[in-house]
C-alpha cells in the first residue's frame, strides 16, 4: 500500500504531484476509555469498557486490551460481556471528557485556526496556509502528537491528504492495532499523496467510503462490488442508475479520491440533546413528563453556556420493541430557557401512544440560532403526529418526524396545543431573568445547587448532565 510514515516527505516538497490543499484528520485513541484509564492507573493493562453495564447498555469506547477481544463501540454490552467475561465497565463522564477535549482543541488553534470539530476525540485541520511557517505536514502532525502526548498524557493517530477523505482514511491506517499482547503501536501518523490516493483506495472495502451503510453496501455487494476498486471501474452512470442521482454521483467521486468538502471551522452543532434509556420500561406518562422537565433543564443549560436559542424542540421515544418515535414543532422565534422548553416538550410527548412502555426518551432543540440575535416569538401551530425514523433527536426543520421504513402506526391522534404555543413566549421572557440567576448559582455554587422540583431524588438535586445516560443504565448488581 503505497502510503508513507511520519518520516517521510510531501509532495509539494518533493515535487511529485501537486498538493492542492492539505488536510490533516486527528483521532484520539480510545478517548473515553483512555481518559479513565489516565485517571485510574489501576485499570491500565486492564481490559476496560466505557459505558452502560446494564442489560439495555451499550460500549461507548474500550481499550485495546477489550478490543483485543472483539469489543467494539456501539456493541450492546451483554454481548461485550459475553466476547470478554473479565473486561471492567466504567460509567461514562462527558464533561471530564469535553474538558480533555478543550484541552486538545487549544493544541489543534496553535498550529491552525482552521479547525472542524467532529465530536469530542477528532477534528479535520486545514494546514495548506501554515507549512510556509511551520513546515511540512509531517512536521506539524509530529508536533500535534508531542503535545497531545506531553501535555495530556494520551495518544493520536494523524492522517495526512488533500482532501478530508483521504485524511481520515489514513489517520485509520495510523492506528494502533489490538492483539492478544495488548496495544500493538501503529505507524502515528500516515500521508497519502495525490499520486498514491488510487493505490490507497482502491483494495479498501466499500463500506470505507462515506455514505456508505448497511443497506447501501447490501445492495453494491448484490451488483458484485465490494472495493472502492470496483466502485471507481463502475461508470458513474450506472451508479446514478442504481443509487439515485446524487448518491450515485457523489459515491462515483469518493471512489476516485474526489471530495470537495471544505474544513469548516467552528461548525456549529446542529441541534442539543439529551435522551436516556431506562432501567425498565415507564408507563406512567406524569413520570414520563417529569423525566422530560429534567431533559429540558439539561438542555437549557447547553443552549444557555452555548450562547445559542432553539426553534425546533424534539421529544424522541423508543418503544420496548426498539421502533421509535419523533415529535417535533418549529417555533417563530428562539427559546433558551427549561420551561418554555418543557412545555413544548410535554406537549409533544402527549400525543404519543406510550400503551406499550417507554425503553428511551430524549428532548432535544434545533434550529439553534445566536441567541444576541433579536427574534420575534410567533406561536402557530398543531402537533405533528408522523412516527420518526431512528435517529439522535432535533435537527430538522418545522413538522413532523420523517415516516419510518416499517410504515406509520397511528397514534392517539393530534392534540391542539394552541394555547400552550401561546404560552412559551412568556415563559421565555418571564424566565429569562431567572435562568440568569440560576445559572450565577450554578457557577459559583456548584450545578447541584439549585433545581427544579423534577430534579429532585432521594439523594438531593441532580442536574441531568450532558449524555450522562446516553450508553444506558448501569447494572443496579453492580
């Protein structure tokens, strides 16, 4: 595979074919689990699973030792603990792992303002205006990995191409690799210039293109294509034929290394959340609502610290057969305070038919906007009453969820919440002073300070943290 190792030189240096642009992609190595393991020399050498021990759990990052064992992310932890009896869960903590990600984030500033955040653990960085002052990309992706090492006591993997394809795909090939031994180290970092990119691609399955999932790679395999080598042999027309125009096209130009996606820094989120799947299903809708009042807090406070106001209010609910519903209402002006949010959100969450239980429910705002921005609230409107499609909760525009693949099932039908639209207006107004005061309390106090009655447990106030639940419960053995 014709790709080159830190030590090697770029091509714009060396003179083979010109580098339009260059890309770096930094991965972080199992983040989460490496973030515990930091904290807790204990577990280092151990196999540890970050995530939700509980029957409904599911592993958000392991070690190398766990993966050794076929543990992966996104695995449901029953059968994590199947593949590896002896691995160690540890309840996830966002907020110690977006503080290590500030952290990370001020390395990735000293060396480009040109930034795109992907989540937590990784960022595309566009460095084609920095090596006049910083040197090679090579250069530049070592020091990224000094830093991370030194100053955070963890481990990267760099990627280095001109595009941001190329560059996450070879930041995968720098990875290190998982054995029985442990940690095998891989190669760091890894370049792939514009005159190896068909070399690198073409043996890569497809599934290694973006866009391409599950359903996507059954029907390519049916047509007999399982490489991106075969992919870019296929006339793009057919693709178009077989995919539709724009997947076709767009999947045509990935097999060939094309992707014209720029690094766009500071993107911002399209939509705040927070969801939790329970222990055991809940059919009580008042506990229902009062779970939706706390979801509703923890959102307020994101769209708050964010310095962001939301039009779009989402309630998500995944039934005990894992079908899922999506409730959502586009607003006329921006809120940013819990209850004018959990008034929508209860709203919403009335017309769903909960008969059969609720395995997970999620409240999330979208539309979000700069909350400086002066808007005029306008409150219009019914409750949608599409079932969703699966998927995180928020985003979308105004209406309903998108039908699912397995047809609608009618619910209780639509409820007219006219005056609660009439309502949200002031409750944001008359709650925005509040929310200020709660939010001082909070910074100066502590988060468990103050709370509304919903937060309030047998052991004081708890604030829903940021995908505190997000990998599902615990293991109430454990």
């Amino acid at each position: 595979m014709a790709v080159r190792g830190c030590g090697a030189r770029t091509a714009a240096i060396s003179g083979e074919a010109p580098w339009t642009r260059v890309v770096l992609h930094v991965d972080m190595d199992a983040f989460f689990a490496s973030v515990e393991v930091l904290d807790d020399p204990k577990l280092s050498g151990r196999a540890v699973i970050v995530g939700g021990s509980g029957a409904r759990g599911v592993v958000a990052s392991c070690t190398y030792e766990a993966r050794a064992y076929g543990v992966r992310s996104a695995m449901p932890s029953l059968q994590a603990k199947r593949l590896c009896p002896e691995a160690i869960f540890v309840d996830g903590r966002y907020s110690r792992y977006a503080e290590v990600s500030g952290r990370l984030h001020e390395i990735f500033a000293s060396v480009t303002p040109l930034v795109e955040p992907i989540g937590l653990d990784e960022a595309f960085l566009d460095v084609t205006g920095a090596q006049n002052l910083l040197g090679r990309p090579e250069l530049m992706a070592g020091e990224i990995r000094r830093q991370v090492i030194e100053s955070l006591r963890l481990d990267c993997s760099v990627g280095i191409g001109r595009t941001k394809l190329i560059a996450k795909l070879a930041s995968r090939a720098a990875k290190p690799r998982a054995s029985i031994r442990g940690k095998e180290p891989g190669a760091g970092v890894v370049t792939v210039g514009p005159d190896e990119e068909a070399a690198f691609l073409r043996p890569l399955p497809v599934e290694a293109l973006w866009g391409v999932g599950p359903a996507t790679a059954a029907r390519l395999h049916a047509l007999g294509l399982t490489t991106v080598g075969d992919l870019a042999d296929v006339p793009s027309s057919a693709l178009v034929h077989q995919l539709g125009s724009s997947p076709g096209r767009r999947l045509s130009e990935l097999a060939h290394g094309i992707d014209r996606d720029p690094v766009v820094p500071g993107r911002q989120a399209k939509s705040i959340g927070h969801e939790e799947t329970f222990p055991s299903d809940v059919t009580d809708r008042s506990t229902l609502e009062r779970h939706a009042v706390r979801m509703a807090e923890s959102v307020a406070i994101q769209l708050r610290a964010s310095s962001v106001r939301a039009r779009t209010v989402t309630v998500k609910v995944k039934s005990p057969d894992l079908a899922v519903v999506t409730r959502s209402h586009t607003l006329g002006g921006g809120i940013d305070t819990a209850h004018s949010l959990a008034s929508v959100a209860v709203a919403l969450l009335e017309s769903v038919d909960i008969g059969a239980g609720v395995r997970l429910l999620g409240v999330a705002a979208g539309g979000l906007r700069d909350r400086r921005a002066g808007e005029q609230l306008q409150f219009i409107g019914v409750l949608p009453t599409s079932r969703g499609a699966d998927g995180d909760p928020g985003g979308g525009g105004g209406g309903g969820g998108a039908g699912s693949a397995g047809g609608d099932t009618a619910g209780p039908g639509p409820v007219d919440v006219g005056a609660v639209w009439e309502r949200v207006g002031s409750l944001q107004e008359d709650r925005r002073e509040i929310s200020a005061a709660v939010d001082s309390i909070r910074e100066r106090f502590g988060a468990e300070a103050v709370g509304t009655a919903a937060m309030v447990d047998e052991g004081g106030i708890v604030v829903p943290r940021r995908r505190g639940a997000a990998w599902g419960p615990a293991d109430e053995a454990s």
